[in-house]
C-alpha cells in the first residue's frame, strides 16, 4: 500500500454511470512510482480526505475488503437488475416519465413480495 498526497485534477461521468477520476501527485520516489504503475487496471481500495489521512483511516483502507468478489469487468447482481429493469422501462415506461420513478416503483415491489415471504 502506498500513501500520496494528491490533487483531484478532474471528475467525470462516464455512459456506464461509473465516475473517472484523474489524480495527479508530485514527483514520486522510484519505489512509490513502481507500486503505483503496478496497480494499474486492478481494483483498489482509495480513501480520499481533504487532509492527510490519519493512522486510524489507513489502517482501515489496509483492512478493507471489496464488496464485489467478481472480476471488475463482470456486473454485479444488482447492476443486472437495474439493466434489466431499464430495457423493460424503455419498451413500456407503464405511465412512469423518468427511468428513477420506475426503477423505485419495480423494486418496491420486489421487496414487498420477498417481505411477504418471511415467515413470522
């Protein structure tokens, strides 16, 4: 694990609703610069904060661990959800003008009928 002080230099949005983030640090030391070049095209953890880090914040990113146990390039279930629920809304928007309304609608309904299969 390395530890940068850094500038965000840009943020954007991109299609897939995923965030691009540029970072751009000072000159790093070789050894710094080697594990970062490394690191490239692998899922990471990052901690952001508007100061340096303290011990107990980098001592939680080196005990983290990834909510998605998948390649990074796969969906997760609840990405495929949405997906599909976008293509279902996009050939019958069922009287719902924006994509949100109805995503909230479809998976309300989900939840009530998974609900009602709990047994008391």
């Amino acid at each position: 694990m390395i530890t940068l002080n850094a500038q965000i230099d840009g943020v954007a949005s991109r299609k897939d609703k995923t965030v691009k983030l540029t970072i751009v640090t000072q000159e790093l030391p070789p050894k710094d610069a080697g594990e970062l070049f490394g690191m490239q095209n692998e899922l990471v953890s990052v901690g952001l904060a508007r100061n340096q880090l303290t011990e107990d914040e980098i001592e939680l990113l080196r005990e983290s661990k990834f909510g998605v146990d998948s390649i990074p390039s796969q969906k997760s279930q609840s990405q495929r959800i949405r997906n599909t629920l976008y293509i279902l809304w996009r050939q019958n928007q069922e009287g719902f003008e924006e994509f949100t309304s109805y995503y909230n609608n479809k998976t309300n309904q989900i939840l009530e009928h998974l609900k009602n299969q709990i047994q008391d």
